[in-house]
C-alpha cells in the first residue's frame, strides 16, 4: 500500500486534487474529519475540540489502512490538525505531533496557495493570501524538519493537477 497526503493552506486544492487522484489512479479516499466535526456540531471548533478532531481523523484514516487499499490518498492527516491547532489557538496537544511521526506516508504533496484564487465555503478563515502563505511555509518547515518525503505544487488548477498525478505515477512506479 502506498499512501499519499495533500498537505498544505486551505483552498490550496486538496479536496478536489484527492478526488481528481482516486478518479484516475483508484485506491481508498480519505477526507477532512474536521469538516465532517463542524457540520455535525454546527459551530466553529475551540481549543478543547482539538484531541476529538484529531482522534477522528485517525479513526478514519486507520480504517482505510485497515482494507490494505493499493493507494491511500489522504486529503490532509494530523499535521493540518496540528498547525491549525497552533495557528488558531497557540497550542497543540503534544501527542499528535507523536501520533503523527509514528505513522508511515510515502509522500505528502505540499500544495502551494499562490496562483489559485481563495474560495470561501462557510468553513474556511485564511482569505489573506500572506495567511495562507505562513501556513504553506509552516507546513513546509515541519516537513523538512523531520524528513518527510514531499514533493512542492503549484500553479494553476491544470498544472496542479499534471504535477500531482506525475508524483503519484512515479511513486507508484518505484
């Protein structure tokens, strides 16, 4: 099983880039546990809400491993959790970023947010492009910092799209 991450700014791209990836290469989807936790409670997240979001997300994501699908394609794992957590409220619970290194991905598409226009879907905070751009470079750090393997993306939707699926064909290639 190879397993992919979208990583990166909201409205970077990931959502639809995750299903743009299954459409074409097959395998499993997993989406955003966060979206699924707003629309269920009906109100923006606070800082105590952080461990059950995170928690949810690698539920969702253990039962995708779970069925051993060829290719996992992850629409974000606990490091957006974590980065929102510090960028929202200053703090992170010290176990995701444990969770998080405990868990193998082959690669995590880092997408950047420039080139694209910010899309607000009731959910998103980030409409500054410098905003989103601190959270890619954020992303970006912790990624280096730890050896992550990650492949940067930019451009227009088109040019995403080609760059991601020629990571994917390759990583599915090795």
């Amino acid at each position: 099983m190879k397993v992919v991450v979208l990583t990166g700014p909201e409205s970077s791209g990931k959502s639809w880039l995750s299903g743009e990836l299954q459409a074409h290469f097959g395998g499993e989807q997993v989406g955003e546990y966060v979206r699924y936790f707003i629309d269920e409670h009906r109100r923006d997240t606070c800082y105590a809400d952080i461990p059950a979001i995170a928690r949810g997300q690698l539920a969702w994501e253990d039962a995708a491993r779970a069925r051993q699908p060829s290719l996992l394609i992850l629409d974000t794992h606990l490091l957006s959790n974590m980065l929102w957590s510090r960028t929202l409220f200053g703090d992170c619970p010290a176990w995701l970023e444990e969770a998080l290194l405990a868990r193998h991905y082959d690669l995590h598409v880092l997408l950047c947010p420039d080139a694209i226009p910010w899309h607000d879907d009731g959910q998103r905070c980030q409409p500054q492009l410098t905003e989103r751009q601190a959270f890619f470079q954020a992303t970006h750090d912790w990624l280096s910092m730890h050896q992550q393997p990650f492949e940067v993306v930019q451009g227009n939707w088109e040019q995403r799209k080609y760059a991601v699926f020629e990571a994917v064909s390759r990583l599915l290639q090795a």
